[in-house]
C-alpha cells in the first residue's frame, strides 16, 4: 500500500511510543516508523509485553502495529525512507563539565541530527519532540545546514505535552498543540504540513502556532509552572502542619477562585518524573547564562522546596517513631513517581527510601506496576530490601506504612486486616493524603498525613 506520508520517530522512549501509536491510529494513511539505538526497546514495542505501561496504549498498538505502524532497528535506512523524522531522545541533566547538574546533555540530540545529515538522501522536515533550551533549534539547523545545498532540512519544535499515566487521553484529546517554526516561506509551509496532521484529530483552534524559540521556551515554562504549584501547595503544607490548618480545606478554597484553578493543588511528597527538575534545572541555567541570577534563584527554589518536603516526610517519620527505625520495619506502598505508571525517575520514593535506610530500618517495597525498576534503582542496597507486590503481605510483620504513590488499589485497602498482620503500636504516614485517616485511626493505627493534623495517640516526638 502507497501511504500519503512517511513518518519517522528516532527514540521509542516515553514519549516517543505512545505520541507516534497515536498519529499512526489518527491518520490511517500515513505509515509511521520508530526507531532506536536499544535494539532491545524496539523488541518489547514488538512484543506482547510493551516497554512502557500506558493506560490504553495496549488498544491502541494492538490496532495499528504492522498496518501503519512499525518499530524498527535499521535507523539509516529509515531515515532514508521518511520525509518527517520526530526527534525523541533523551536530554537528561549533565552530569559533567560546564553546566553539570543543570544545563541539558545535548550530545543525542547532537547525535541523532548528525545521523540524519549523514543518511538523507532527500529533503526532510526534522520536528524537536524532545524538551529541549531555547536555541537547540539553531545548533541542529547549523550541522543539518553543512549539507550544503544539496538537500534542504527545515526544523520545527513541536513539544509533547503529554503526562505519564494519562498518556492516551492527553494525546487524543490535548488541551493544545504548539508547533514552532521559522518564520520564512520553507519554515512556514512546513509549519503547515505538520499542523495538517493533527487537523486530522486536534480542534483548529487547539493547534498554535508560534516561532521556533517560543515553542522551545514554552515547554520549559508549562513544566516550571506546573512544578511551581506542587511546591507552592507543599510549602504551605508545612504552615498547616505547625497552625492546624487543613491544607485539603486550603487547596480547595484557593483552587475555586477561577484565576487559580483547582488542578495540581495536591499536597504530598514533592513531585518526581523525569522532567520537572530537569526543565526546571535547565531553566536555571539559562537564566544564569543570561546573567539573570534573581529570575535563576526564584526557580531554583521550586526545585529546593521539593527537596524540602522530602526531608520532611522521612523526619516525620523518624520523629514519630521515637526517633529511632534501627530495626524496625517499613512498608513502602507505591513506588513509582505518580500513580498509573511503573516509571520511577527521579521518584521521591527512591531519595526517602535510602533515607530511611541511612537509619537501618527495614524496608519493605510493594507497587503494582513499578518493583522491576525499583530494584533497578536501588541495586546498590539490594539485601537491605525486599520487594513484595502484594500490599497485604508487603505490611505483615511491619511497624509503619508509608504511601508514596497515589494508586487507587490503595484507598480500597482493607485497614482491618492490614492493622491485625502489623507490629503494634502501628503507624501510617500518608504521603498523598489518600486514605481516609479517621477510620485509620479508629482502626487503631497513628495517622500522619502531609499537612493536617496527625491522629496519634501519642505525644509529638518530633522536637525531642
Ligand atoms: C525523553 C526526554 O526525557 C524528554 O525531555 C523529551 O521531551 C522526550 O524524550 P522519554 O521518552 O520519557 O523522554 O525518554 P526515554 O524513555 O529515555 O526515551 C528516549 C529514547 O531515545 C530511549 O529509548 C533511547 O534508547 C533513545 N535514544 C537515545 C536513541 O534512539 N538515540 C539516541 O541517540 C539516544
Ligand atoms: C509532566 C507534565 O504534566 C506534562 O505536561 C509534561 O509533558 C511532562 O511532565 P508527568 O511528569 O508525566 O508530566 O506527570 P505530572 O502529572 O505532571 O506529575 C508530576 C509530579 O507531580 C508527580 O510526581 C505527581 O505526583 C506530582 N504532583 C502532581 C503532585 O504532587 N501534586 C499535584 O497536585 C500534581
């Protein structure tokens, strides 16, 4: 079968996999390709067990893979094959040199427009799916420019705005899309032919448009501002917690104003996944680069806060069980960084686990969807850990609870029988505020959650 379009996705990460199933089952006539380095990635798109756990992406790769949509190893002949190539690869935080720990690693990014250059054989259209620091646009026109002439390159940013758990539904049914282009004849009728496939699904007016660097800064800025709410509502968490405020009650008074909006005003553990500190850190960067230190300074505390909360949950923690967890036992529940997802980057579980074993307690690990990474992430303590998918029997025999992630199947828990298997007097740290604490405290257990007063029968340890 001819297709009216050959599209190319180089990094069947996250992002890349479900952004790339949803054109394919959109637009039936254009058949889509993804490729990447780990040939083992492609394997598991191609297999029954797909490499990440998506609600409804199963549906939708089981409708379209091998009609119009295929994962494939040989990246140079596809990138001969395809006219428009998605760049999704990873642009973690560097960890060496000018920048580490803040600026974005761009040597994939670098990588993969190389690669491009090298095996085009035809004019091509190459869209920054990855978020990347204003200007990226410019340094991959420059090495696709060295073509000198004989093929055209033109460079769009169109970046996916897309959250982990909701993956599907956000990619149906995006609040918008942003496609930035330059503003020259070539730039803008790319613009267009990109704009003509989501017209396919997306509203018109849903589609925006802008230039290039407004479309690169844009991404940064929408994660920044999301990052910023969570920090905000957690920092008021902890007035709560000294004045007996309710931060529920707070959130739900200041999110009804219109002007603010009631969305991710949920106080808890501090925010995980693998982009807000990173866009966030990189926003810092570039902001410092420009010599802006106080605009530099004011982000970065989002990212401090965060951390903030951290330490504040695991000293609760150490506080209420009388400040000692040398031996005692504590039940993890939900490991990934929000529920819905088995992804664990940069999850607040990981930094409050090893803190917990920094105190040599026993840890025990429960998530439905996330152990595989978690002994990932912590094969340096492995022996201190075990991991145990089933909730009633992680907490048998253990001496706390602490809820990480925000899985539904742990509200529906049976406090009863979990509180008889448990070691007595039994706590309960709920670090997302998900389970209804008086019933916990009925039951017999010591309730703290984040930002309301604790239910416990004993006195605050916490200042001795
Ligand atoms: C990543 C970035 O983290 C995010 O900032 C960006 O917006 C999109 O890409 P994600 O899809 O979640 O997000 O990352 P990941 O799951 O790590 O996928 C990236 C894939 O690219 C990996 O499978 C990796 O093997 C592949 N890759 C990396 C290439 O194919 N070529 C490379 O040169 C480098
Ligand atoms: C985010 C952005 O939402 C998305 O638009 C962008 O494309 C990628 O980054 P993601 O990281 O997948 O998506 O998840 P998100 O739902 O934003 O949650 C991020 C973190 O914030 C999670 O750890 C979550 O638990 C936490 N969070 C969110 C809160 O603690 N409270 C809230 O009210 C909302």
């Amino acid at each position: 079968m001819k297709f009216k379009k050959n599209i190319l996705c180089i990094g069947a990460g996250y992002v890349g996999g479900p952004s790339m199933a949803m054109i394919a089952y959109k637009c039936p006539d254009c058949r889509v390709t993804v490729v990447d380095i780990n040939p083992a990635r492609i394997d598991a798109w191609n297999s029954a067990e797909l490499p990440v756990y998506e609600p409804g992406l199963d549906e939708i790769i089981k409708k379209t893979r091998s009609k119009n949509l295929f994962f494939a190893k040989d990246i140079e002949n596809q990138i001969k094959e395809n006219d428009i190539i998605f760049v999704s690869v990873n642009t973690p935080t560097k960890t060496f040199g000018a920048g580490a720990g803040k600026a974005a690693d761009l040597q994939f990014v670098e990588k993969t427009a190389r690669q491009i250059l090298e095996h085009s054989q035809s004019p091509k259209i190459v869209i920054e799916k990855s978020t990347l620091p204003v200007k990226t646009a410019l340094a991959m026109e420059r090495i696709l420019a060295s073509a000198k002439g004989k093929i055209t390159f033109e460079v769009l940013s169109n970046p996916e705005f897309m959250a982990e758990g909701t993956a599907m539904a956000d990619l149906e049914k995006p609040d918008r899309v942003l496609i930035g282009s330059r503003e020259t004849q070539s730039g803008l009728k790319a613009r267009a032919e990109l704009v003509d496939i989501y017209a396919r699904w997306v509203p018109a007016e849903k589609i925006i448009t802008s230039n290039i660097w407004s479309s690169e800064l844009s991404k940064l800025v929408a994660n920044a501002f999301l990052a910023q709410r969570v920090s905000s509502i957690n920092s008021i968490s902890a007035l709560c917690e000294k004045t007996d405020a309710d931060i529920s009650e707070v959130a739900r008074a200041v999110g009804m104003d219109s002007r603010v909006g009631s969305k991710f005003l949920k106080a808890g553990i501090g925010f995980g996944g693998s982009c807000f500190k990173k866009d966030i850190l990189n926003l810092v960067y570039l902001c410092n680069y420009y010599g802006l230190q106080e605009v530099a300074d004011y982000w970065e505390s989002v990212v401090k806060i965060n951390e903030y909360q951290q330490d504040r949950f695991t000293a609760n923690i150490l506080g209420s069980m009388f400040n000692t967890l040398a031996g005692k036992k504590i039940c993890i529940l939900g490991f990934s960084f929000k529920a819905d997802t088995g992804d664990t980057r940069e999850s607040p579980a990981i930094y409050i686990t090893r803190k917990l074993l920094a105190e040599h307690a026993q840890v025990v690990i429960s998530d439905p969807k996330a152990l595989k990474n978690a002994a990932i992430d912590l094969a340096s303590d492995k022996g201190k850990i075990s991991y145990i998918e089933d909730p009633y029997s992680a907490a048998s025999g253990c001496h706390a609870l602490a809820i990480l992630t925000d899985w539904e199947l742990y509200r529906k828990l049976d406090f009863r029988k979990i509180y008889k298997s448990m070691i007595k007097p039994t706590f309960i740290f709920d670090g997302r505020n998900i389970i209804d604490h008086k019933k916990c405290f009925d039951i017999g257990f010591n309730v703290y959650p984040i930002g309301k007063p604790a239910l416990s029968r004993f006195e605050d340890q916490s200042s001795v």
